[in-house]
C-alpha cells in the first residue's frame, strides 16, 4: 500500500478485538486503520468458519466457468464468491479474455485439460488511480484510499487425467507456486534516523539470483499522474503534489500503467536529468525510446536504482540494512520498515526474516476445461456452493451436501434414504451406483479383521412371514443371483422358498478350483467328492483312512445314502488304482449286488439282483473277487500290513483288472 502512512500495527496474535479512542488524545492514522483491520480479521476469520476457504452462495454462486466456440472462448459467470473469509463479486457475465482487472488473460494454445481458478488480492486504490476518490471541493488534496478486492480468472494447464478431487479446498494450493522468499533488517551502529516508513518492494521476480528491488523512505507514496511523454520528457499533473519539491534532479522515478501493475510486471525505471514546472526530463531511456503514452501512467519516485537481492547485508541508509533468503520473490513483494527518531531504532522484529508484507495472493478452484481443435468443454465444476442458514443445513426443508459428510455422532433418519438416487421408492433405504462404477455397492470390513466382511441382518419382529430379499433387477425382471431368506428357509434365484435350501438352477459343490472350473447343468448337482444322506453314523465309504488295504489310499467319491436300504454309487478314476486292484471295505447288505461299469453307460434299473457280483455295460477286464462271507474277514495274509480291525456287519470287497482302466469306474452296491 503505496500511500502516506505512518506505520501499519495490527498484529493478529495480539488478540486485540477493538480500538478505543481517548479524548483529548493526538489522532493517528495507524489507529484508525488498526481497528479497520481488526474488524476484516474477524470477518474473514468467521466467514472461514463456517463455509470453509472458498464457496459460492447457492443464490448467487459466481464464476461458473462456460464454454463458449464462437468464438473459442470461456465465460465467466455473474454472482458472488468467497475466498478465505473475502468477497469477490461479478457483475455481469464476461468473456475469460475480457476480465477488467486482467487485462493480459490469453488462451491457451496448447490442447489438453486445464484448470480454470481465481487468484484474488487486495489492492491499493488512491485518487491517481481512481479521480472519483479525490473530493474537488479541496481543490486537488487527496483525503483517504481505498482497498480493492481483486479477482482474475486464470488457466493453467493439469495432467489429461486430472481429477477434480485433487484441486478441492482447503488443501490445494497451486503447486507452480514456489515459497516466497524473506528479508530480514537491522540497524547498525551510528544511524541518524528520522520517522519514515521505508518501503523494500521486488522490482523484477525471480529467484535470489535473478530477482531486484528498489526502495523508498516514503513508502513509495510520492507520485502524480503522466500527461504526456515527448522525447526525454515527461509532463505531469500538479494535482496532490508540490512537483518541485517531490521530484528532483538525481531521483529514480517508475513509470508503471495499469495493465502492468494488474498483471504483475514491472514498470519502467529511469533517473531523471532535470525537473522543470511540471516536466521531468529524463536521463536516457534504457532502450533508446520513450514508452508510448497511456492514459493511465502514472509516474513515482524512489530512492534507489534497481538493486539485485542478495544473501548478504545491504545498506539502504542510515545503517538500515536489509538480507534476503533464498526463495521465489515476484513483483510487487513489498516489506515496510518504520524508522523512529526517539527511539533512534526500527520497528522490526529481532534478527527475524519475514515473508513479504503483500501482496498476499489467495487462490481457490473453479473448473476443470478441455481444449482441443473443437474449442473448449467444460470437464467438471469444481465450485463448491452453499446454501443460507434459513433454508441450509440448520433448515427442516431439506438440504443437499455437495461435498463430503464426516458424522461423528449417531445418525437418526425417521424417512427414507437414498445413495445415489432421489428416487427411493417404497424402500427405506435404496443404493444406486452409476452405470461406469466398477467398485462394491455395499461394503462392510472389520477393523480388525480387514479382510472379513460382514452383513448383519436382525429383526425383532416374530412374524413368519417375515423375510429378506437382495434382488438384482433388470427393467423390474427378476435375474438368476437373488437371494432370499424367507420364513427360516434360504432361497436361490426363488422369491418363496418352501424348503430350508432351495435352488432353482444348477448347482456344484467342491473345492474352490473346483467351482470355479466346473459348470453344472441346470437343475444339477455336481460334487466334487461326497454327498451323504440321511443318519451315517460314525461310518464312512473313505477308505484312505485304512493304510494298509491292499490298493493302497484309493479317492473313492461318490453318493451315500443310508436307510432301510443302502446304494452306494462310488467314482474311482482308473489311474487310482493299485497294481490293479482296488479294495472297498463296504456296509453288509440284506440284498446286494456289484455292478461295475463306464460312467457313461450307468442304468440302474439293469442292476443284477444276485448274490453275486456281476458287470454291467460291458466294461472288461475287471474281476469282482468276494472275500468272506456273513461277518468273516480275509485273514492277516490278505493285507499289507495286517492292522485293520474287525468290523462287525461290514463285507470286504476286491476289483481286479488285467489292465490299466481308461476313463471313470462307477461301482455300484445295492441293497434292494
């Protein structure tokens, strides 16, 4: 802030909440601007609060970011916004390369995707820039300025796969945005100081090494309007200045206009030869050429040249002396330095490096926009809108969130809910996910156990009739993965199952490589190894728990059915067997029969019923020997090892073959 100031003394971490004026008491500007700074503190500070580091109203959100292809342009959309607790307003829609506080906005050149965002500041308005401010009743004194609330639009180009969530507040922050760099400044020993405010403010940015600075011991405050620039000299307005006394032979004047001083850039800086009246005549002009007029140049003095920034102490005057660390510095950066003759000291803090006093940027997202050879579309809206207290969150109309809800108590909903979708229908709760969602619909983990996943379904109601449906639905048409649980009974791909277990479809029971490759036939069952029915006791056809049958551990499979009469259907794949031979220890039937044949050519009505063992579907080679009769085993010699019990009621069978069989065996004990 350029302007004649005495000192700026708000501090934040004072606390201060108000300025009290005494009476008969000097007046200063630096308390009256205090107050004026406290008080947009607390605002910005509540504002903050409570909508967050940006938004729009929902009423009246701003800068709604709209593509325009004819011409290829964005426009900008009329309504308010807040960035960190400060308002910033549009008028009226316009076009992103007409914005009157930007005049260098420029299109991109390039395709791709590229983020839309608002970089907002304040800045220092006093009459040079705006006669209006200036009352003509005082003939030309200058009274108050102002303080304007600046906003550009701007573009920057993101990857092709940029995402909106990465660009939300409060967390982003432009990432081309480098740390600003510090200064630091002390007084030396002997200093003969008067009360002034110096003013150290970046000439042209760049990095410690490239960067340069000017300063003033008025704050940069002495400066008129230009009226016209003719060869080396420059002809100025009287209006608020003494010009014989502001300016004079051997000062450092800059010529800025006010496309340069929106846009960042630097102005002109020249020494002047002479000053005359109203003209300044300039020294030499650093290209050879005076700058072309324009209406709003205006011209102000400062006490130096352009100096290069440096990590090393450098004196302005009076043993002020002032180091820069290392970081980004741009043009406009300025640090005021109060110097105050009783104390014979400076009002800075102890051997403390600051960051720059302002311009202080402020930035927040806008858009998401494409470019290609067709023009601009927008991507995403990145704005986030909210909605007043009388009709918002605390308002028992209704609300919409439009950005993430983090509940930390219990939640209470007496109506509907509905994720996703508005249309809930008759349910209480309905879950929709858009059509290019891969991801679970409904997922619930344990924290301790993060990979089990748990659904937990409880009603006190004793109602049979009572029953839960998950149905996947198509155009009302009900598809084949239902599942219900109704009356204590568990349906598949049926709505009223009238047994524990129904299935409607084919079915296949096994291992998890086993269901995953095998396909059964509709209304089938297939199973990998057993299915027993009905009351087996400690029984079982497994004959791989006897080591030593003669045959070694055979992979019997196969259905056991266990009731007033006994069939046993048995799969053993030909390569199980033992040097041929295959023993079954088996249940002594009333009536029995063994039938041994290929799996394709089973009929169980053409069993024989004798009590002898017979083949059937003319699988050769295969000799059925029985060993013992009633409840005699095979002696010892018959076993390998000789350590099977005797078991009371149960028969031993042996299958021989001459010949390795081919394909699946089905053998077949029936008691009929």
């Amino acid at each position: 802030m350029k302007g004649d100031f005495s000192r700026f003394t708000f501090n934040p971490q004072k606390r201060f909440s108000r300025v009290l004026m005494q009476q008969g008491r000097v007046q200063l500007d630096a308390d009256w601007n205090e107050q004026l700074d406290i008080t947009e503190h607390r605002i910005a500070t509540e504002i903050t609060d409570f909508i967050g580091q940006s938004g729009a109203p929902e009423k009246y959100a701003g800068f709604e970011i709209t593509a325009i292809n004819e011409p290829k342009n964005l426009k900008i959309g009329a309504g308010r916004y807040y960035v960190e607790g400060m308002l910033f307003e549009n008028d009226q829609p316009v076009l992103f390369t007409a914005q009157s506080d930007y005049p260098s906005a420029e299109l991109p050149k390039e395709e791709g995707i590229y983020l839309a965002y608002l970089d907002v500041w304040q800045r220092h308005v006093t009459a040079l820039e705006d006669p209006e401010i200036r009352e003509p009743a005082l003939g030309g004194a200058d009274t108050a300025t102002r303080v304007k609330n600046v906003w550009q639009v701007k573009l920057q180009k993101v990857g092709n796969n940029a995402d909106k969530s990465s660009f939300a507040p409060p967390d982003w922050k432009p990432s081309w945005e480098k740390p600003l760099g510090k200064l630091s400044a002390i007084l030396g020993a002997g200093a003969n100081l008067e009360n002034q405010l110096y003013r150290v403010e970046i000439h042209t940015g760049g990095t410690l090494s490239q960067a340069t600075f000017k300063w003033s011991r008025d704050n940069g405050s002495i400066a008129t309007r230009v009226e016209k620039i003719v060869g080396q000299e420059i002809t100025v307005s009287r209006l608020g200045q003494d010009i014989q006394t502001a300016f004079a032979a051997g000062n450092w004047v800059e010529i800025t206009t006010e496309k340069q001083t929106l846009s960042g850039e630097p102005g002109l800086l020249v020494e002047l030869a002479s000053v005359k009246a109203i003209t300044l005549t300039v020294k030499e002009w650093p290209s050879g050429k005076a700058p072309d007029y324009e209406s709003s140049m205006i011209v102000r003095r400062w006490d130096s040249r352009n100096i290069p920034v440096q990590n090393d102490w450098i004196t302005l005057e009076n043993e002020i002396q002032v180091k820069f660390d290392a970081g980004e510095y741009k043009t406009g950066d300025y640090w005021l330095i109060p110097a105050r003759n009783l104390t014979a000291n400076i009002e800075w803090p102890s051997n403390k490096a600051q960051l720059p006093h302002g311009i202080l940027h402020r930035y927040c997202s806008l858009a998401l926009v494409k470019y290609d050879n067709a023009g601009f579309s927008v991507k995403d809206d990145c704005r986030v809108i909210f909605k007043p207290l009388t009709t918002g969150l605390l308002s028992k109309g209704g609300d919409t969130m439009t950005g993430s809800l983090t509940i930390d108590k219990d939640l209470y909903v007496t109506g509907k809910v509905g994720i996703g979708t508005k249309n809930v229908g008759g349910a209480r709760l309905t879950v929709e996910t858009p059509n290019d969602y891969d991801g679970s619909t409904i997922q619930f983990e344990a924290k301790k156990e993060p990979n089990l996943y748990n659904l937990s379904l409880n009603t006190s109601v004793t109602d049979s009739n009572v029953r839960w449906v998950f149905n996947q639905t198509n155009n009302s048409q009900l598809h084949n993965s239902v599942l219900v649980f109704n009356k204590g009974n568990v349906g598949i791909s049926t709505t009223n199952p009238q047994s524990k277990l129904a299935v409607s479809g084919g079915v296949a029971i096994g291992s998890k490589n086993y269901v995953e490759t095998t396909v059964a036939p509709n209304n089938s069952l297939l199973v990998e190894t057993y299915i027993g029915i009905g009351k087996m006791g400690n029984w079982s056809l497994q004959t791989a728990s006897y080591t030593s049958v003669k045959g070694g551990i055979v992979p019997i499979k196969g259905i056991i059915i266990d009731g007033a009469s006994n069939l046993y259907i048995c799969t053993v794949l030909g390569s199980s067997f033992y040097n041929g031979v295959l023993d079954l220890l088996l249940p002594r039937p009333k009536r029995w029969a063994v039938s041994v044949l290929p799996a394709w050519s089973l009929d169980i009505t053409n069993i024989a019923r004798n009590p002898r063992a017979s083949i059937i579907g003319g699988a050769t080679g295969i000799e059925v020997v029985e060993y013992g009769r009633g409840e005699d085993f095979p002696s010892e010699a018959n076993w390998i090892d000789g350590d099977l019990d005797y078991i009371s009621g149960y028969r031993y069978w042996q299958l021989k073959t001459n010949t390795q069989p081919k394909g699946i065996i089905i053998v077949i004990i029936s008691s009929i």
